[in-house]
C-alpha cells in the first residue's frame, strides 16, 4: 500500500512538472503578444485624429489632407483587422483557464466586446465618407432639392458623430480597465464589462444632449433659464398698446450682431401682435444714417418712440453687462414712455400747509417717530411714471378760492391740521363739476401718548393750546386770509360750511368736537383728535365719513410685527378687495399680494348721500376699531370686517367750463377724463408713506391702479414686468440670531443627532454581547465536541494513513479559543452536554 502510494505521488509530480513546463511556456509566448495587443487601443485613437486632422485642420493642403486621412483610415482598418486575429483578438492566449467574472464576460467576451467597438467606429468613418463630396456623388446623394440634400446631409452628420462617440467612448473605457490584467493570469470580465457599460451611458448622454440642443435650435421654442432675464410686455403695457387709434413708431437702432439688439426685438415683437398701430422698426444706425439724423440718434442702443411731434427716447446700450439692470426693468421704462407719447400730459395737485405726507415731519418729540412714515417720494414717482405732472396746491396757490382749471387729479395725503372752510368749499366745488379727489385720512397721526379728554386734546401737533385758536386760524379767520365774502371764520360756527356737520377745528379752546358723521363719546381717547376731525370734513365731500378708533387685530396671523410689542396689532395687511375697476388687478391677485395698512380708521357712508360708494378694501375677520388706544380687545368693542377704502362716483352738477382762449402753457380739459366726479377715500395715509410703499409693493400697485381709475385708464390697470432682483435686508437681530445659530446651533444639533443615534444602536449590542456570553458559549461547546469525530471519519476515510492526524485534531486548540477544546463530559454547569 505504502509503495502504491508513493509511485502514485510520483506520477502526480511528473504530470505537475509537466503541466508548469507547458503552462510556463505558454506564458512566454503569450505574453509579447499581450503587450503588443495593449496597443492596438492607442493606435486606433491615433488613427481617428490623423482623420480628423486630414479632414478639419490640413484641408488647405490637398496633399497632407490625402497623407493624414489616408494613413488614419488604414490605421483604424488595420487595428481592427488584427482584433480578429486569434493570437492577439483575444485577451490573454490561455484557452479554458481564463475565468469568467461573475456577472462579466470571460477572455472570449472581452475580446468580442472590443472587436465589436472597433467595427462601430469603422461604420461610423463610412457614415463620414456618405457626407463628403466624393461620397454623395458616388451614392446618388448629390441629386434631389435643395432641402432635400440639406436634410439629408444633417442627418448623416448627425449619425457619424453618434456612432463615433458610441464607439470610441467605451472603448477606452475598456482599454483602461483591461491594462492591468494583460499580464495577469486571469481576467476579471466584470470589471472589463463594468468600464465599457460606463463609457457606453457617459456617451449616450452626451449624444442626447446634443441631439437636444440640436432639435431645440432648430424649433421656434425659447426657454430661458439663466440667471438674467429681460422683463417680458405685460399685461397693462400691452392693454396700453391695444388702445391705441394712431400709428406709434417704435425705432430701435443696434448693431446687427448684437447680443442686446435680440433681446429688445424679443420684447418689441411680442408688444407689436398687440396692435397693428404699434409699428416696430429695428435698424442698424450706421446704415441708415438719414433715419439716425431725423430722429437725432447718435449712439447705438436706443428706441426712440414717436407720435406725431412727440417723441421719446429709452436708453439701453449695447453691451449686454451694462445694458442688462436696464433690460430687466425694459417693460416699466417702456410702458412710462408709451404713456407720454399716448396721450397728453396730465397735471395732479398735492394739497399742501396741512401736515400732508412729503412735507416737513412733525415738531417735537414725534419729529424722530413719524419722519420716515411721512416721505411720498414714492407716490410723486409713480405720478410722474404715469405722465403726471405733479405741483403743490396751497392757499398761495389757490386753494381757498378755486382749484386750478389744470387739474386732472388733486390728491389730499394725510394731513395733520384741519383745512378752512374756504378750502372745503373749494374741493367741494371742484368735486361738483367732475374732479378727480384722492383722500387719505390719518387718524393716528399723534402718539398714543396723547390722549383726548372731554376738554380737547391734551397737547401734541394739531391740538390747540389752552387759550390758543386752532392750528390754521386765528379770532379773525385763516392764518394770513381774510374771509373774501364777509362769512365768520372758520371754527366760529357749524353752520359756516354748507352741508357739514360740524366745521373743522370749530370747537372753541377747553371743548372737544367730535367728527362730523359719528357720534364717539366724549370721554374716548382719540389719537389725533385735530386731524381726525379735519379728515371726516374731507371724507363727507363724498358722502364718506370716517368712524372714530384705530382699528387692530390681536390674531398673531393678521398683524405684522414690526416693533414686537402691542402697537404691531395696528400693521395690518389685507388681501380683501372688491370687484370695482380700482382694484381689479388686486382682486385678480389676492392669493399672493396684500396690502399694509397702519393705524387705519374705517369708513361708513352718509345717510342719504347722493353719491354712489364702493368699499373697495376691508379689513380681514376679527378686526376691532380700539377706542381707548390700548391695542387690546375690552369691552363695548366690537370685531368685524372693517371699510378700509372706499371708491365714490357721482354725476357732475356743474360742468367744467372751458376758456375760449386758453393761456399759453394751461392745456385744455382733458376730452379723455371721465365726465362724472370719482372720488377714492383710502382709511390710512400711512400705507402711501416711503416706509410702506417700500417695504410692500402690493401698496404701489393700488396707487397706480386707483390713479389710473380716477384718469378713466382703468383698462390700463396691471402690474408692469420687472426682473429686477429683489434685496435681501438685514437686520441687527437677524444677523445675530443667524449668527448663535450658525455657531453654536448647528454643532449641537449635530451633536444630538449623533448622541441619538449612538442611543438607539447600544441596547442590541448588548443583546448581542449577551447572547454571546450564554447560549453562544453553550453552541460553541457543542461545535467543539463534535469536531474530533467528524475529523476521526474524515482519517478513517483514508485521508490520513498513518494516524497523525487524529492525534493532531485530539490536540488542536480549537478556533477563537484559548484553551482546548473539552470533551463532552466536562460541559459547564447550565450547558446542554
């Protein structure tokens, strides 16, 4: 037996030597072969770029344009001739011992894999030949229309560069992750597979992407999604544009390459489907030299509107770096300009002398609280955008006689002192021949800090002080007028002002009058007692009048906060409105604007007056008016939706009359304005304030679109397009939150995280350190005692000859232990044997 053994081991031994002779061999052969095949790869990718040199850089030279093509068309053809030859074709020359990765392509499999690449890119280089002269001619491709040949060429073109890219993509792919196993004795076909599968998705998105881009050239289709983008017409300008009756010329002079000419022409042409009358020419100013020298253009990047004689000029540029803040307000600059080339200009009066928004602020403690809530920057902004001249209107400048004959629209803003009876008479006059009034009252125009007892106000602008006349009068009549027609002065009487309850600031010194139409009682705290009483004679010129109390809301969803304290219940913002013409476009909106308003009153009509009353705003639900100035709900106090503003019409009693010769410079009446009086009575003059108009854009809209209503341009009501960017303000206790935040915030977060997670993982390792110590000790003793026998079978089995290896398993130490392995006797107390 023991001879047999050995004499077979010997035979094992030759046959082994035998077998690494032959095997050793084979590598020696095959290995010059695999170095040689790692360059077939490179050589092919030099033989595309000596195609594309021949075909793209030298094809000035027809002589190295026939070198460099050729030589790089038999390259290719030659390298993939040779991935068939069987000697180099394959991966490594190792026949069966090659194994096949798992989900991969064996020795064979990768082979194929690269001959097949190989051919695509050839097929592709055919498809290229289809599109060069010779190649036409010579597959008839040459024939056909114009549009034909020219279909046909893009299509080939776009067919060999996809199939070049498919090709030759994942075929370096492959290449790469094959070189390091040329030498090696095995290949790992997964990882072969897995580079071309990368290189195969890499190329085929970046195909379609081309082929994308391709299509979407071609369509009439533009999506813009980069972070600048001109303001597109809007609604208002192209109602503007469809309401025109006379040609308007629309001349833009640009270069004709010019990256600012497309985006005006864009804009400009879209404008021009509104209206045959809006006609848009685009021209290039150094070729049309006499049309630049008419319109007197001397620089390019202008559009230059004309009507008749009228003509204006919009600036852009013709950088697109500069030009670009203009393009994204193009649509509001435009719209400003088309507005005075439609129609006239119009003329709008501010009431000045009474403490009205734009004046000097406030004496006194207040002059620092109320400044920046009495600007009307804004607001005189927004007239002159709406070709509106605008001028004061004072007792200089007539006001207590007559309103000028000039006057398209007289606005009264807030004022803090109550006017005369002459300048009442005067607006009332003015209503009741089709004036355009704006009227924003402002009851809250003295701190909560002064209060209003049954005596008058205590103190505080536009209070009398005891033994004084009221502010705008004296014992003989207004501050520095005299009474033209022999009336008492104003305050001397309730009967001076026809049709008025009570004459403003009429309450002698030490008693308190209360406004005209309500019936507040005397011993109410009435923030701003003077100018509430001389805002409810000014709201009763249009059978409006104003309710006493500043109307709040507790709700923390329907206020803002501004100061964070109590007052804040005062800001509040609305997105109530009606369905009236002034604010149609709001009303269209509300799902995403508001308006703010700021200690506002609210507004009922007067019994039987002859006017006809719209409120356009109301307060939301759970509004209650504060009557005691504490900003808290008490009781006699009721919520409810207030009258915010309110839009009155009336038919014009007395026509206005029109001079035979006007002056020179004083323009006719309007023909366009509407004949009746309109009237817009706004409950708070803060919301036209810098401050609110500034902070909330949703204000600036309603101005313009009541502005446009009073002109009769309601059809023109809209909110202009602007790309403008919005700015981000910071304040102190913002930048200092995000500041903790950010520093310490966000590491104890992380620390939490970290500290919760590391809690909810630790109970089951020490289930499992458990289970280790009890039972999983019982099983390993069990697999202990078991593995002499199994070992004892394996020897009996003539794995071991001479008993050396029971002897060496009785006295192996088993695996993971330390000590050696125990019988089935010496089991531990509490362990199953």
């Amino acid at each position: 037996m023991a001879v047999s053994k050995e004499s077979r081991e010997a035979q094992r031994g030759v046959s082994a030597s035998q077998r690494d002779g032959r095997s050793g061999a084979a590598e020696q052969g095959s290995s010059g072969l695999s170095r040689f095949a790692a360059w077939l790869t490179p050589a092919y990718v030099v033989g595309l770029t000596l195609v594309l040199l021949g075909e793209r850089v030298l094809i000035a030279s027809e002589l190295g344009r026939l070198i460099a093509t050729g030589l790089g068309v038999l390259l290719v053809l030659g390298v993939s001739a040779l991935r068939f030859v069987p000697a180099l074709g394959s991966t490594q020359a190792q026949g069966p011992t090659q194994a096949q990765g798992s989900g991969g392509l064996g020795g064979a499999g990768v082979a194929r894999l690269l001959q097949g690449l190989s051919l695509l890119g050839v097929v592709a280089l055919g498809v290229y030949f289809a599109t060069t002269e010779p190649g036409r001619e010579l597959l008839g491709l040459a024939r056909g229309t114009l549009s034909e040949r020219e279909q046909s060429l893009a299509v080939l073109q776009v067919a060999w560069v996809s199939l070049m890219v498919l090709a030759v993509v994942p075929l370096v792919f492959a290449e790469l992750a094959l070189r390091p196993m040329r030498a090696a004795p095995r290949v790992e076909g997964r990882r072969v597979t897995l580079a071309a599968t990368a290189g195969l998705s890499l190329s085929a998105a970046l195909v379609y992407c081309s082929l994308f881009v391709y299509a979407a050239g071609a369509s009439d289709v533009k999506l813009d999604f980069s972070y600048f983008k001109t303001s597109a017409p809007s609604e208002s300008t192209r109602r503007i544009a469809e309401s025109l009756t006379e040609p308007v010329r629309v001349v833009a002079f640009f270069p004709d390459v010019n990256e600012v000419r497309g985006e005006v022409k864009g804009y400009l042409d879209e404008l021009a489907k509104a209206s045959p009358h809006f006609q848009v020419e685009i021209h290039d100013r150094l070729l049309a030299p006499g049309l630049a020298r008419e319109l007197r253009v001397t620089q390019d990047g202008v559009i230059v509107l004309t009507r008749g004689t009228v003509t204006e000029v919009l600036r852009l540029g013709t950088e697109l770096r500069p030009a670009a803040r203009k393009l994204k307000t193009l649509d509001r600059d435009l719209q400003e300009r088309l507005l005075k080339v439609v129609r006239k200009r119009r003329v709008a009066y501010l009431t000045v002398g009474h403490g009205e928004l734009g004046e000097k602020p406030l004496t006194g403690a207040q002059s620092a609280e109320t400044a920046e809530w009495r600007g009307a920057t804004i607001l005189k902004k927004q007239l002159e955008a709406q070709n509106y001249l605008v001028k004061n209107l004072g007792l200089g400048d007539g006001l207590g006689s007559q309103v000028p004959e000039d006057a398209t629209l007289v606005l009264v803003l807030g004022p803090t002192e109550p006017f005369a009876a002459e300048e009442l008479a005067s607006l009332r006059a003015y209503a009741e021949r089709g004036g355009k009034l704006f009227i924003a009252v402002d009851p809250d125009v003295v701190s909560t800090g002064v209060a209003v007892t049954a005596d008058g106000p205590a103190g505080g602008p536009g209070s009398p002080a005891d033994g004084a006349a009221p502010p705008g009068s004296s014992a003989d009549g207004p501050a520095g007028v005299a009474p033209a027609d022999g009336t008492a002065a104003p305050g001397s009487s309730a009967d001076e002002v026809p049709g008025s309850a009570a004459s403003p600031g009429s309450a002698a010194p030490g008693q308190a009058a209360p406004p005209a139409g309500s019936a507040a009682p005397a011993d109410v705290a009435n923030p701003g007692a003077a100018g509430a009483r001389g805002a409810a004679g000014l709201a009763e010129l249009v059978g409006v009048s104003l309710s006493p109390g500043v109307l709040a809301n507790d709700s923390p969803a329907k206020h803002l906060r501004l100061r964070y304290n109590d007052s804040d219940r005062a800001l509040l913002p609305t997105n109530e409105f009606s369905s009236h013409a002034s604010v149609s476009t709001l009303g269209r909106n509300a799902a995403r604007v508001a308006v703010v308003v700021r200690g506002a009153g609210s507004l009922v009509q007067v019994p039987g007056a002859p006017t006809h009353v719209d409120f356009a705003v109301r307060s939301r639900s759970g509004t209650f008016a504060d009557l005691n100035g504490n900003f808290s709900f008490d009781s006699g106090e009721e919520r409810k939706v207030f009258n915010l503003a309110a839009a009155v019409t009336q038919k014009a009693s007395t026509p206005a009359a029109k001079p035979d010769e006007p002056e020179v410079g004083k323009p006719l009446t309007d023909p366009s304005l509407p004949q009746d009086m309109r009237a817009f009575v706004l409950a708070d003059a803060d919301a036209l304030s810098d401050f609110v108009m500034g902070k909330a854009p949703s204000n600036q809209l309603l101005f313009v679109d009541v502005v446009r209503w009073l002109g009769g341009e309601e059809s023109f009501a809209g909110e202009a397009t602007s790309e403008e960017d919005v700015p981000i303000e910071h304040t102190k206790d913002g930048d200092t939150l995000w500041f903790y935040s950010t520093i310490l915030g966000a590491p104890l977060l992380v620390l939490g995280l970290g500290l919760w997670l590391g809690r909810r993982r630790s109970p089951p390792r020490r289930a499992a350190r458990a289970r280790s110590g009890g039972d999983g000790g019982a099983r390993r003793t069990q697999a202990e005692a078991r593995r002499p026998e199994q070992k004892k079978g394996s020897a009996a089995d003539g794995v071991a000859s001479d008993g050396a290896s029971e002897d060496s398993a009785a006295d192996e130490p088993a695996q993971g232990t330390d000590e050696a392995p125990r019988s089935a006797d010496e089991t531990k107390p509490g362990e199953e044997p």
